[in-house]
C-alpha cells in the first residue's frame, strides 16, 4: 500500500505547534488534492488545511484537542485506494484493548516505525504517567491534589478518565493557582486566585491562553521602554472628512484613520530604519521589508494582528484596501495563515475603546510596537503670524514600546516624534 505522510506546515515565523480542532475526514474517507482535511489552531489564527495529495485517510496520528509540532506527521493517506479496518488505523485500540477505554499515555504509532514505550512519572511510590502530569499542569492541579485523585488504572495508577472526572467534581469554592507560562523566573512565588461561594470560575480558551503566554514570554524577553509624545492631527481629520464620500464613490472602500496612520509609521521606519528588526542571541537582523501587523479585536475578545506585507509599496488607497480585507477577514474567522505571517512592526489602535493612551506589549520577535489612542477636541495654544492664540485642535497621543536591549531612548523617542510629525504635516491638498 503506498502511503503519503501529511505533515503540519509552518504557518507563521514564531507559531511552531498547532492544536488539532477537528479532522473534516474520518479513517476510510476519499480526501482530493486541496481539499480541506483537518481544523488547526494556533495562537495567531484558527484554519482548516488542505491536504497536499489525494488519496484515502488511513491514519490520524494526533485526535482532537491534541498539540502537535511543525513538521509533525499528522495524516497517512493511501495512494491506491486501499483501506483498513478501524483497530488497524487507531492506535490508541491496539494499546487500550478490546474493552475501548481511554489510555492515559496516548501513544502515537508511525508506520515502520515502533512508538517508544512511555516511561511513567513517579512521585514517592505512586506513578503518573505524562499526559496525567501534563494535564495536571495545564490545570494547575498541585502534586498535593493530585495525589489525593483516586486512580482506577493498574496499581491504583490514576488515568486520564479520573484525571478528568476530578476536574468537572471539583466544589463551587476552590483555590486556583495560577498556570505558569513559559519560564517563571527563579524562586517566584506561586500566585493563588481564591475563589468564594458564588463566584463565577471561567476557564480560558485556547486562545487565551496562548496570549497569555507570549504576553509573559515578551516581558520576560524584552525589557520594555515606553515614550509618549501628542499629535494634532486637525489637518488630518479636515482631509478625511472632506473626501471620505468622494472616496467611497472612487474606490468602493471606506476609509478610517489606520491606513493613514500606517503610511506615517512606514515613512518613520524608512527614516529610521533600526526600529524595523529583531534579536537573535547578539545578533540584529535588520528587515529589508516593512510588513506592519494591526492589532484587531474579535468579537470573542481576543485579539490578533494580520498583517499587510510591503506596506512601503503601498499608496493611501492600496492601504486602504489591505487594512479593510484584513480586518474583515480577521472578524470573520476568514484569515489564512500567512496573513498573520512576517510583520516586522505592529500598531494597536486603543483609541477605538475611547483610551487616550497605553503601554502596549511588545509582539515577538519585533522589537517596537506603536499604540494610537483617541483623537480629541481640546482647547491648545497655536502660533499665528499675529501671535499665540488659543483654539479648538484634533489631537491624540502615540504611545511607543520599544526594546531596551536594541532600541535606546533617542532612536525610540525620535521615531514617535517622527510619526507624529508626518500626521500633522499631513498633505490637505492630495487628490484621491
């Protein structure tokens, strides 16, 4: 029987697992060239992926709700038609038995090659075995409380059936502990979230989660610099509501203030160009293209940044276009893995909730990030050739985050100031 392996593909410069979310094809299914196989998620983006032959699914090496890595064989498809039966195509049968119950190890087979054994954790005198420790840790279930779970394996051994039946008994009041991310930093106390009778306990989704961690990853990697400087963007704002309909008539697009901001930010990173890098040890990569990620809310209230590539390439109507598919996309679940691929740089636009201003977290493995808060009517002293006066401005704050360990606080505070400059020295006369 020929057989092709379907592998995870890379889907993104710092995404290196994916969670399997759903198979679209059970073992026996004809599955064609391109056509969707299996659901995936990251922490960038949900996505169905296409299989890369056709042929019959014989295999699926990782079930749902199981992280596999890039470069991972996820699939085996037949090339013949040829089929097998379902204890021959499921692992966990041979390993679990004829009864069908869960296994707690969860062991994937390759073909021509034999799966290591799995070697149980021990804990005093009792065993545990990875996935039960895996699971205790991602649910935070101290090594006090997991000694205390009945086991109905061999031994007394507890199985992921009990692991699992432990979490959906625990009591309305219980104590919490916060799940660690990445690397704590030595010695760190373990933080404790009490929860009191009546209070309502909401597990975070995947995503969440996944957030949260490269959120603590990159204040653990960077250390983060933030400088502020006010914009008055009167000008700007005039020319936009001026043209807006006119644009929507030429265009077909509406146009909001990002692609606007957007064209600024690319200017500044043009002048200075050592804010468009990443670190690698002691190394600098600098980037040879501007790719600006947008941070976008979901409806859900997670956030993700897609990305417009060759944003310098781009003229006011072609940002435009790519701020408005993009977010499109992104609040409809509609986004394919290399949107949220590349960025060099990102912007997150807090002025949509009404914030004048924020601190926003560095995306990794970028080295700066800009925050744009809300555009305001506030009173301002301005110089005419009569002398100072006091008027009505349109102004709003930039908020720039930077990397302390490449960015010193000239390069960061020059290049907020240099935005700025471009928004308020903003072109009134262009044509669309």
């Amino acid at each position: 029987m020929a057989e092709i392996e379907i592998r995870l593909p890379k889907m993104g410069e710092s995404v290196t697992e994916a969670t399997i979310t759903n198979w679209l094809k059970n073992i026996g299914d004809s599955v064609a060239m391109d056509e969707p196989l299996v659901e995936v998620a990251t922490d960038k983006v949900d996505n169905e992926l296409p299989s890369e032959s056709a042929g019959v699914l014989v295999k699926q090496l990782f079930q749902k709700d199981e992280v596999a890595k890039v470069g991972d064989v996820i699939a085996i498809l037949s090339t013949d038609g040829a089929s097998v039966s379902a204890a021959s195509t499921h692992p966990e049968a041979q390993l679990n038995g004829q009864n069908g119950e869960d296994s707690d190890t969860d062991i994937k087979v390759h073909p021509e090659v034999s799966a290591p054994p799995v070697m149980a954790i021990k804990n005093g005198s009792r065993f545990y075995s990875p996935l039960v420790k895996s699971i205790a840790l991602q649910e935070g279930i101290s090594q006090v409380e997991l000694d205390g779970i009945p086991g109905t394996g061999a031994e007394g051994r507890v199985t992921k059936k009990d692991i699992l039946n432990h979490l959906t008994q625990r009591g309305n009041t219980a104590i919490l502990e916060v799940k660690p991310v990445n690397m704590p930093a030595p010695n760190a106390p373990k933080m404790l979230g009490i929860a009191s009778e009546g209070d309502e306990i909401i597990e975070m989704d995947r995503m969440r989660r996944l957030i949260a961690d490269h959120m603590v990853m990159s204040k653990q990697v960077s250390p983060h610099v933030t400088s502020f400087v006010e914009a008055d963007v009167t000008n700007l704002v005039n020319w936009r509501n001026r043209v807006k309909k006119e644009f929507q008539a030429k265009t077909g697009e509406n146009i909001t203030f990002t692609p606007i901001f957007i064209e600024a930010v690319v200017r500044a990173i043009q002048d200075f160009p050592m804010i468009n890098v990443s670190v690698n040890g002691t190394t600098i990569i600098k980037k040879k293209d501007i790719n600006i990620g947008m941070a976008t809310a979901l409806p859900s209230g997670n956030l993700i940044v897609p990305v417009i590539k060759h944003a310098d390439r781009l003229n006011l109507i072609g940002l435009t276009k790519a701020v408005n598919e993009l977010a499109n996309n992104a609040r409809n679940n509609k986004l394919k893995p290399e949107d949220i691929q590349g960025g060099t740089y990102t912007i997150t636009n807090v002025g949509t909730f009404g914030n004048v201003m924020g601190t926003p977290i560095i995306n990794q493995p970028q080295v700066a990030i800009l925050a744009l808060g809300a555009i305001r009517k506030i009173p301002a002293v301005i110089e005419t050739p009569e002398g100072d006066m006091i008027a009505i401005r349109q102004k709003m704050f930039l908020s720039h985050s930077y990397d302390h360990r490449v960015v010193d606080g000239a390069l960061g505070g020059q290049f907020v100031r240099r935005v700025a400059d471009y928004l308020e020295h903003f072109d009134i006369s262009q044509k669309i």
